[in-house]
C-alpha cells in the first residue's frame, strides 16, 4: 500500500507504538493527517512513518508540530493471551502516560481490558458492524471523554484473531481482515491491530475536543 500523502489543512496526529497502521488509518479517516513511530520496522505502514523508540519521540521538540497524540503501548503485560508470561513483560503504559502529560497535547491511549487506566471508551467490532469480530479495546483520554453505549452483543459465534492465525482453515485471513476493517496486512500484523472503525469514532471525539480548545 502506497503512504497517503498529507493535507496541510488537516489537524497532525502522531500515532506512536503504531504498529500497521490500523489505529491511524481510523485517525486518517475522522480526518487527521497522521505520523507513525514505533521501534519495529512497519513496511506496511501507509503513512509516515519514523523508526524508534516512542517515548523518545515524546521527550523531542519535534512532539509540538502535532495537533493531538495517540499512543498504542504493548498490551502482553495485561493481555489474557499473555497471563501465563507478563512478569516477562515491562508495563510501557503508565511510563507513556506520564510522558504525554508533560506534553501537554490532547492525547488518547488504547490498550485492553484490564489494563491499568481509566476506560473512558469501551469499544468492540459489534458496535460497528464488524460482523463477528469479538474485541474489546479500552481507550482513555485527556478530556475524560464519555458516551453511553449497549453492552457488547454477539449472538454468533465470534472470531477470534491471533497472531499466527488458523493455518488449517480454509480462508481464515480473507475473514479475519474482513471482520477487522484491514485489507493491507499480514497475519501477525492482523493479530496485533487496533479495527480502523475504533478509532474513526475516537478520532471524531477527538476533533471535537480540538474545536472546543481553539474556541
């Protein structure tokens, strides 16, 4: 997929620990034109995309070119995946967050549940018309967002999206990219990502709050 060239008259929004792609592709859709950062190299990435360590990017005067920040850190040391191993793994999250309060700049931070924030919004594919996708992300915020929404609601069996995928089901990629939203990634990529659709709707509360600052 070819990087998406930017709009000088949309608002910049730095993607870190952004994997990808599939949170900012979400941001470029509510209408961002969007950065990424994230210490792997992501050749699928359809934006601009910067090689590091984020929270380096945080503590740079270059963090002040951007309109808003939204930060992905690694979940193993909460996942339900993981539980078995997450003393193997450091909590990047709270170290981030303290980062974007020095900052000072709207922020969003994604992770899942049970990680240790506060849940402004709780969001899964049911929500969006993601067909069977079963999968809740917590998202916080820099202005305490807030909205009421149906609990989740899945009355067909879910899919469930992994990593390393179902090799011996025929189709299991074409179906797990249509339940995401995500139509430029491998397998391992797939597993990782945050559906585009979350964050459109984040993006939009997002804007919102910009709106509200500039009055």
């Amino acid at each position: 997929m070819n990087a998406i060239v930017p709009n000088a008259a949309r608002p910049r929004l730095l993607d870190l620990f952004c994997g990808a792609g599939g949170a900012a592709m979400g941001y470029h859709r509510a209408g961002f034109d969007v950065v990424g950062v994230d210490k792997e190299a992501q050749p699928h990435y359809p934006f601009e995309f910067h090689q590091g360590d984020a929270r380096l990017f945080l503590q740079m005067s270059w963090v002040h070119t951007f309109d808003a920040i939204h930060a992905s850190p690694p979940c193993q040391a909460f996942s339900v995946a993981t539980q078995h191993a997450r003393g193997n793994h450091d909590d990047l999250l709270t170290p981030t967050r303290t980062l974007l309060e020095c900052v000072g700049l709207p922020w969003v931070i994604e992770n899942v549940p049970g990680a240790p924030m506060r849940a402004d919004y709780k969001l899964c594919g049911c929500m969006f018309g993601l067909g069977r996708l079963q999968r809740q992300r917590w998202f916080e915020t820099s202005w305490h967002g807030f909205e009421m929404r149906p609990p989740c609601h899945h009355p067909e069996p879910a899919i469930t999206i992994t990593t390393k995928g179902q090799p011996n089901r025929t189709g299991y990629a074409a179906e797990a990219a249509e339940a995401l939203g995500i139509d430029w990634m491998d397998m391992r990529e797939c597993g990782l990502a945050v559906p585009p659709a979350y964050t459109e709707h984040i993006g939009r509360q997002l804007l919102e709050h910009l709106s509200e600052r500039a009055a």
